[in-house]
C-alpha cells in the first residue's frame, strides 16, 4: 500500500525500479484512508446527534490529538510528514469511537499517544505495526482507567430510550430476561441494537449505520468482505449453539451479532491491512479466530465484551498465518 | 584505567536487564514502587558482588566437575545473610519484597557472572565486576521503578508528586504495564548501545 503511494508520487519525476507485480493502481494511502473515515461519518453524525456535545468533544479530540503526535513523532524521527494522508486521522477516530461518549478529556489523548506513538511509530511506522493501533489504545486505557471506561452515565439525549448501562452489560450482570425488560420486547430490543437508540460506546450505537458504511468500503473494493462476514457469522453461530441457558441452541445470535463493538470491529478493525493476513484464506482464519475469542470472552470471561482483545490476541498470530497460508507458486501443483 | 572498563560495562553498554536481558523476574514484580526496587537492586549488588569475590578465592581450588554447586551454596549462603538482615532491620519492605527476595538464589546474572567472570579473573577484577554490574542492575530498576511509580501512583518513593487530582494509570503498577515498559527500555538501550557502537568505530578509523 504504501509502495504504491510511491509509485503515485514519484512516477513524474524518478525512474522507479521495483519488483514484480508491476501493477499501477490509481489507489494511494491517501485515497483509501480517506475513503474509510468517509465511511465512518454516517455513524459519527449519528453518534453526535444522538449523545450530544460529549461525543462530539471525544471524537475531536481524539482525532485532533492523533494528528499532532503523528507531526511531532515524524519530526522527531526525521522523516517526511504524511499527516495529509489521513492514517492518523482515522487512527484517532476509530480510537474515540471505542471510548463511551462521556470520559475525562486525558483519556483520547492518552490513548491517541499509545496508538500513535507506541503502537505505530514505536514499532517503525504505517506498515510495520503489529497491532492495530486504535485497539491498543483501548485496551491500555480499559486496563488503567477501568471506571472512567465503563461508566455510562445516563445521557442527555433526544431520544429518550436509553438505559444507564450497556446491553451486553446488563447480559453480564443481569441475565438475559432482565435484557427484553430494559427494552420492553424482544423486537424493540432489536430495532434498538439496529438503529443504534442505546447506550454504548460511540461508535457500537448503530449496526445500521456502520454496516452502510461497511458495505461502502466492500462496493469501492478496499475491504474484502469474507472478513467482517466471517467474523460476525462466527459469533452469531457460536452464540446460537451455546448463549442460551437452556441448553445446545438456545441462545440469541442475532443480539450478540449486533451488540457491542462487533459491527465496526468485523467492518473496519480486522479489515485493517497492515494487522491482518494477506491472502483470502488467512483472512478467514483471522475473522474466525477472532469472531470465537469474542465469544469465549463474552460468554464465559470476565468482561461483558472482548472484541478489541480477541483482535489483538489474533494480530499476534497474523505473521503466523501468513506464513503457513502462502499461495503456491505460479505453475505449482 | 583498565579497571574503570571492568567496572563501568555493567552500567550502560552490558547492562543486566536492559541489555543483557537476564535477571527479568524481578524488574517485573518488585518496580511497582521505587522503595522495593531500589531494596531488590542493593540486595543483588550485595550478593553479586560478595559471590563473585567468594568465587574468585575459590576458583583454583575446585574441580571444574563440581563447580555449579559451589556458585549455588555461595550464592545461598549470602542470600541467607542478606535475607536475614532485611528481616531484622527492614522488616516492611522484607514482607513486600517476599518471595523474590529468595529467588535471588536462582538470579541467572549472579550465576553468569560467576561462570562467566569471576571463575577466570583475579579477586580485584571480580569484585569490580560484580559491583558494577549491581550498579548496572540497581540503574535499570530505579528506572523501571521511577516511571512506574509516578505513573501508576502519583508518587516516588511514597512522596506524592503530581498531586491528589492525578488519575493514576494503573496499567503502570499491573503486571502488563511491566512488560510493555520494559520492552521499549530494552529497544531504547539497545538504540543508544548501536549510537555508541558506531561513534567507536568513526574514532577507531581515525585513529588507524
């Protein structure tokens, strides 16, 4: 990807010797970031709209925070600035959208600096990290801060459905029966987990929006969408066979399919091309990893959701999958 | 001059934890506060430095065959003592300190430098060489020891710095934030041991 923003800047003036495929692509960094951060704005808008001032405060500075510490690590290292490129950008949003929309304004910032600095530019940059840097920074925030992470105060919002705590909170702590009561029934339960009139992180309200956003990616071609339907199928068939507490199927796939961060993680964390495996095959062991830690997490761990850990647990092994999933050579029986 | 070398590779260059990368154990469980760190690094600078004298003495007198299970009675035996004297004289920091303090026995830079220094080298070179490579030990766990506990608490050495509105990152004083933090010490030291490797060879050139 980044070879090929390269081949995008320094086709006019230098003669470029690489190796083979020779492919021109008109798609740079550039392009594709700022393709996925405009597939992230229906949901943002949303989230502004629906949490208020608060979410909009999270997501800016988040975004804004990531940006600055990519400049300055860039001018420490010496190298060229690309913040034009929107990876930070992203970066820094998709960090937000994993915070509640009401934290401490360090916390975007810590996790802005984590990402940045010591997820990515710590490990050499865009495309040598290991783990996706949004996540890291979650999950380091999740582990120092833990009650600002999880306190859903009751938000000041237009729509007045919402509950103080998450659904998959409520799963955890409550059980299933006391879930429908929050929401009335089950179809209202669902057509709020759709339209996302619930409470949650910023970017885990509505699976609807973050699904256009997703199907969006997969029609322009820059996300491959055996991913994100592996890793949700896995988590609605695990949680089918073994959610319920009556038995072998009686669980209910399609809450835990639309709960949580699963949505805009299957869409656009495990989608992320540096972290993840290379080829077809090794996406679908990746997302069908990834969609079973969840659900181990979810079922039987100690936290209501584990999608950013399961992801990260499977970026440790993508160089492993990789490894073992290599595509023959031409001509190779 | 020469004895300066000897002494002063432990510090930075040949480093016990952050270089050499031995000795992991405790820079992980005892730097959630400076007052056990800087316990444990005095502690294995004692051992160290008195095992690798003991060794020295012993060196020409010992069958080879036999030689590990002398290092490990010596180190025992001086365990013993500083244990026992931590107990009398330090009674809190010996209950926090707890296990490790035992486990000192099994510390694979005591024993390397033993094998390694001590069983080849007079008494005088060895006794710096322990001693420095305890400074060296002490250095990276006052660091390790510093930046978690101002991070996770706020505080260094029970001196509350950053005042009561600090909200503590308590991944600091919990076991991953050990790891992550001493992973990218390592990277920092072994960028600064190539920096000094390379400035080295630019004067080595010029002087030939």
């Amino acid at each position: 990807m980044s070879e090929q923003s390269i081949h995008q800047e320094d086709r006019q003036t230098k003669l470029l010797v690489s190796s083979s495929p020779h492919i021109l692509s008109n798609d740079s960094t550039r392009k594709i970031m700022w393709t996925v951060i405009i597939a992230l704005v229906p949901a943002i808008v949303f989230a502004i709209y629906y949490f208020g001032l608060p979410a909009f405060q999270t997501l800016a500075i988040g975004g804004i925070s990531a940006v600055v510490f990519e400049v300055i690590v860039q001018k420490i290292r010496r190298k060229p600035i690309t913040v034009s490129d929107g990876s930070a950008l992203l970066c820094g949003l998709l960090l937000a959208m994993c915070l509640p929309p009401q934290v401490p304004v360090y916390l975007p910032i810590v996790g802005s600096f984590l990402a940045i600095v010591v997820a990515k530019h710590a490990m050499g940059g865009l495309g040598q990290n290991i783990f996706n840097p949004a996540h890291i920074g979650r999950a380091a925030l999740m582990v120092s801060w833990p009650v600002a992470m999880t306190s859903w105060t009751k938000m000041q919002s237009v729509v007045d459905t919402v509950t103080t705590a998450t659904p998959l909170n409520i799963l955890k702590m409550q059980g299933y029966e006391a879930l429908i009561d929050t929401f009335g029934s089950q179809t209202e339960m669902y057509k709020a987990l759709f339209f996302g009139l619930r409470n949650g992180s910023i970017g885990e309200t509505s699976a609807f929006l973050l699904l256009i956003g997703g199907v969006f990616l997969i029609y322009k071609r820059y996300i491959d969408w055996v991913a994100p339907v592996c890793m949700i199928a896995t988590v609605g068939i695990l949680t089918w066979l073994f959610g319920g507490s009556n038995g072998i199927g009686s669980g209910d796939p399609l809450f835990h399919m639309m709960a949580g961060g699963l949505i805009i993680g299957a869409f656009f964390m495990i989608t992320d091309y540096v972290t993840t495996p290379i080829t077809r095959k090794g996406k679908i062991i990746f997302a069908v990893g990834a969609g079973t830690i969840t659900v181990i997490i979810r079922l039987i761990g100690g936290y209501p959701e584990g999608v950013c850990y399961s992801i990260l647990l499977m970026n440790c092994v993508t160089p492993l999958i990789d490894r073992f999933i290599q595509p023959g050579q031409y001509g190779r029986k | 001059m020469q004895f300066w070398k000897i002494f002063s590779k432990g510090l930075i260059l040949e480093n016990p934890i952050l270089v050499l990368a031995l000795s992991l154990c405790p820079a992980l469980a005892v730097t959630s506060s400076v007052a056990t760190a800087l316990t444990m690094g005095a502690t294995v600078t004692f051992v160290i430095t008195c095992n690798n004298v003991v060794v020295s003495i012993v060196r020409k007198w010992i069958n080879p065959k036999v030689r590990v299970p002398v290092y490990i009675i010596s180190i025992a035996t001086i365990v013993t003592i500083a244990s026992l004297v931590l107990q009398a004289f330090l009674p809190l920091l010996y209950k926090d300190l707890g296990i490790y303090l035992e486990l000192v026995v099994v510390f694979a830079i005591i024993l390397a430098r033993a094998e390694v220094f001590a069983a080849k080298n007079s008494v005088v070179r060895s006794f710096l060489d322990g001693f420095g490579m305890g400074c060296g030990f002490i250095i990276a766990m006052l660091i390790i020891g510093v930046i978690r506990e101002l991070l996770g608490n706020g505080s260094i050495l029970g001196f509350d710095i950053l005042g009561a509105n600090y909200p503590a990152a308590l991944i600091m004083v919990l076991p991953p934030g050990a790891f992550i933090l001493i992973g990218y010490l390592v990277a920092l030291f072994r960028l600064i041991v190539k920096k000094w490797e390379k400035r080295q060879k630019v004067r080595e050139e010029a002087l030939s």
